[in-house]
C-alpha cells in the first residue's frame, strides 16, 4: 500500500493519497485546490489517480476534488448522507454509510459520523493484502488529535439557525461509533493544530483510537450527554467570515482553477488603481509596514495565517492587488486559492510604485508598554483588545474593551474618533490589521501598542479576568 500525508500549514489541513501499488491506482482524500501536489506525487510513485473522496462539504477551505477530476478523469466519491439539504450540485457517486469502494487492493469502507456537519462521513481503510482487518480511519472533521469537530459552525459561520444543539447529539452518537472501533486503528484527521474547526487540537499529526478513548476530552463524557454538549458548544473561536462561501462554493457546480494563476505587474496603474478603490493588500511583515505604508492599504502579513486573514476582510466580488515581492508569488496565490480568492488583479512589489508617482507612505503611531501603563488609568483614552473572546476572558488589561478584530469593519462605531485610541492584541499582527483597517477608513487618533500582551507580561505588567 502506498501512503501519503498532505499537509498546508496555512489552513491546518491535511489531505491523503492513498495507493494500491499493484494495480498502480490511487486515491485522493479532501484535496487542496493547488492539485499539482498531487499530481507529482502520482508521478513520483508510478500510480494513476483513479478516486477523489471527501468526508464532508467543507467550510475552512476550497476543496480541489473536481479541479483534479477534471485533470486526471478520476471519479468523485461523496456524501449522500444528511439530507437533501447537503446533496452535492455536481455529478459524483453518492456514498452511504456502510458503502464499500475498491481502489484496487484497498477496501474503503463508509462511516456516517455526523455532529461537525450532517452528512459528515468518515473513512475505514483495509489493505487486504496484508489483513482482513481495518488499520486507518480517515475521520475529516470528526475526531481530530485530541478534539472534535465543531457543530457550532452551521448556525454561526453559515447562518443556519438552531443547528448547532443538535450537532452536538449527533456527535455524541456518533463517538460511540469511534468508540466501538479496535483500539490499533490508525486515527487520520482532516486537521491540526492551529485550526479553527475544533479549539484544542493537537499538533501531533495522527493517533490510535485507543489512544484517543485516553486523552481525547470528548470520551471523559461517555455517559454525560449534557455535559458533553454543554462543553463541546462552550468557548469556540470565532469562525472566519469567508466559511460561509466556503460551504456554498463546495456544493455547487463553481468555475474550476486548473493551474496557479500568474500574477501581472500593475505598478505602472496603481495610482490609477487605487483611485478607483481597489484594495490594496500589503503582504510584508508588520515592522516593515509600520515604517512606511500606501494610505488605504491593508497589512495582512503572508504568513502561515495569511489566507486566513484575507478571507475574514476580502469580498468574493471585488478585486484586490497584492504588494509583495516576486518570489512570493507562488505561495500567497496558493493561499489564496485555497480559500477561493481569485480576483487578483496583480501586484506591485514595493511601496516604489507609489512614492515614485509622487505619493506619500504614511507611517503607524506606535506605543510602548510603558507609556500605555503611564497612560492606563486615564479616563481620556479608549483601550482595545483584538483578541479573540476566549483570550481577552483569560486574562486583559484592566480599562481593555474587547474588539475582535475580526469584527472590526462592522464595528468601527464603538472605536472613538475623538479621544486618543490604543490598540493591541497578542503579539501585534492582529493589531497591526486592525490599525491598517481603522487608518484606511479615516481614524487618525490611534496608536498601535505592537508588543501587546506577550510584552506586557513580560514586563511584569498586571492583567484582569473577566470574573476579577
């Protein structure tokens, strides 16, 4: 058998290629939409991509299933689970619990595991040549390395009201399933660490079900249904804006993506560009921003979180120019196009462009951690805190208001425009979005304290709970 982990630490998700070497065919589970991964591992490895399979329509990220069944003639092997509600729109073979799927030598066996979305399924894989006995379970979004799947995200990321209780029944049954399972089955999840489907993964990349019926929080509550629920519901991180798209765009027949895009230099019109109102999304690190940025840009730093970012703040219907140079190209469009960001109408590599057209880069108004103690117990200044909830509960600065950042172009009415604004987060990425976004729609009256709240415990600064 032929076994490949695919990993995108951008996103935290992890997709397989899976093989029967015999018969020099393969298949593919919850692909990424930058398929040629794929395709060279096939390659390397002499095997014929035949299946795509996907355990469930996904909200995180783009999926690649028909992208690389248009290159490749394989065949879609989807849910038919769920409902009508949660039928795929395109052609596919519809998958049913209890289903088996020959991919040569390997037996591929249908488990309905719902809870994170109805029609969640999870995969038993068996290499019959080596046993009669099942040895992965490809589990998508339903047990992670020490977590679960969400069900909350239905109602708040997609809008699907009074979903979110019964997921979490529908999970509670379906871990007795997992449960029922022989200890040595390999555990292979959809994500890792660092993904917002779950609020405690782990960052091992597999497990045991055994292993997990030990450490996995969920099987602390095997006979506790409402403490189960209560706790699963309990402290979940704010889902990102653009999985509401996500789940649309995996259901229904969208244009395909076949190749990463090449981006076009637009230096010459982006004067012209920005007049018109084009976003301009400046992907260098936040000390480079801070010294010198194009008014109106966004700083969203092309890291590991960088699509992550994008899609909290980029419309689907609007184009948007990069600045960033050439040899990132490559991995900030794959980002891209693993969420569905493809209205990019170029780039620019520098803040040249716009100084050589006579334009002038504004600079970020920082704070230290001293002058923001000296200033904290003043009543004319407005403190606010860009974490998420469950951080800013944890422990803030005391005066702090909590604003997430990611609420931000919706609650620009609760920032002052009159009396002196500071702003922080962590470690100061988000503050610096959060102060590219409060520049570009005017407030002048901010100050960025970078350092936020690793530098200020460092120092020994105090912070307040939220029960203080």
């Amino acid at each position: 058998m032929f076994f490949q982990h695919v990993y995108d630490k951008s996103l935290a998700q992890a997709s397989y290629v899976i093989g029967c070497q015999k018969a020099g065919v393969a298949a593919v589970i919850d692909p990424k939409r930058d398929v040629d991964t794929y395709l060279e591992i096939a390659k390397a490895n002499k095997l014929r991509i035949t299946h795509i399979f996907e355990t469930h329509i996904h909200a995180d990220f783009l999926t690649g299933s028909r992208e690389l069944a248009a290159l490749t003639g394989a065949e879609l092997y989807l849910s038919a689970e769920g409902g009508p509600e949660w039928s795929y729109e395109f052609p596919h073979h519809p998958l049913r619990d209890g289903d088996v799927v020959l991919v040569g030598n390997l037996k591929i066996q249908v488990m309905h595991t719902p809870g994170h979305t109805p029609e969640s399924i999870s995969f038993l894989l068996t290499d019959t040549p080596a046993s009669d006995k099942p040895v992965m379970l490809f589990t998508g979004d339903f047990v992670f390395v020490g977590d679960i799947g969400r069900p909350d995200l239905l109602e708040k990321a997609a809008g699907y009201q009074g979903t979110q209780r019964k997921g979490a029944e529908q999970m509670f049954e379906s871990l007795k399933k997992f449960a029922a399972l022989p200890d040595y089955i390999q555990v292979w999840p959809g994500h890792g660490a660092g993904s917002a489907c779950g609020k405690a993964l782990g960052a091992v990349p597999s497990s045991t079900v055994g292993y997990e019926k030990i450490t996995n929080w969920a099987f602390r509550f095997a006979h506790d249904k409402e403490g189960f629920i209560n706790f699963l519901l309990a402290d979940q991180p704010e889902p990102p804006r653009y999985f509401a798209m996500m789940k649309k765009l995996n259901k229904i027949n969208r244009p395909l993506l076949t190749e990463v895009p090449k981006l076009k230099d637009v230096s010459d019109q982006l004067m012209d560009l920005l007049r018109q109102g084009i976003t301009l999304v400046d992907t260098r690190d936040k000390t480079e921003f801070a010294k010198g940025f194009i008014p109106g840009s966004i700083n969203i730093q092309g890291n590991n979180s960088f699509n992550t970012w994008a899609g909290w703040f980029l419309s689907y219907d609007k184009p948007f120019i990069l600045l960033a140079p050439e040899d990132r190209h490559d991995d900030l469009v794959r980002k891209l196009m693993r969420i569905g960001l493809d209205n990019v109408l170029g780039y620019v590599p520098s803040t040249h462009p716009y100084t050589q057209a006579g334009g002038k880069l504004q600079q970020v108004s920082l704070i230290t951690a001293e002058e923001l103690h000296h200033l904290q117990q003043a009543n004319h200044i407005q403190i606010i805190d860009l974490r998420s909830a469950v951080e800013y509960k944890s422990g803030h600065i005391a005066g702090a208001e909590h604003l997430f950042v990611g609420d931000l172009p919706l609650r620009f009415n609760q920032v002052s425009r009159n009396r002196p604004v500071i702003i922080h987060c962590q470690a100061g990425d988000r503050a610096t979005i959060g102060y590219s976004l409060l520049a570009a729609h005017g407030f002048t009256n901010v100050r960025n304290f970078s350092g936020g709240i690793q530098e200020w415990t460092t120092k020994g600064l105090p912070l307040v709970s939220s029960a203080s």
